[in-house]
C-alpha cells in the first residue's frame, strides 16, 4: 500500500512541476504535455543534478528537481517540434 502511496505522490509532484516548467517556458504546448514532460522531467532533473553531485530531498527538493528537469524537457521539446 506504502508504494501505490508513493507512485501517485511522484506522479502528482510530476504534474505540478510540468505545469510550472510550461509557465515558466511560456510553452504553448498542451496541460497534457506538460504534465507528461514534467513527470518524465523528475526522472531527468534527478539524472542531471545527480551526475554534477547534487540531491534533493523532500517534497520541495523534488519539486525543484522535477521543474529543473522539464524545463529541460519543455526546452528540448520546442527546439525539435519547431
């Protein structure tokens, strides 16, 4: 029960930080987008933090982490679609 617990933390964290990496990309790509590159961008920001040797902990370090990661993804999104 504890991981379900976790897993829908993660993925509302995701959603949270897609949603302030687009506005602060001004992406004008879709909620849904977003959403989905801000969950794939903590996985990211925790890759990239983590290969220059800094970690996050908490709900707010994760929420750094995640909006650092999609606004990676947001960026590298843009530059391909245009």
């Amino acid at each position: 029960m504890n991981m379900i617990v976790n897993i829908i933390i993660q993925l509302i964290i995701g959603a949270v930080s897609g949603w302030i990496a687009g506005k602060i990309m001004k992406s004008e790509g879709s909620l849904l987008r977003n959403i989905i590159l801000g969950i794939l961008g903590g996985i990211v920001g925790g890759v990239v933090l983590g290969l220059i040797g800094i970690g996050a902990s908490g709900l707010i370090g994760g929420i750094v982490v995640s909006v650092l990661g999609a606004c990676l993804l947001v960026f590298l999104a843009n530059k391909l679609i245009k």
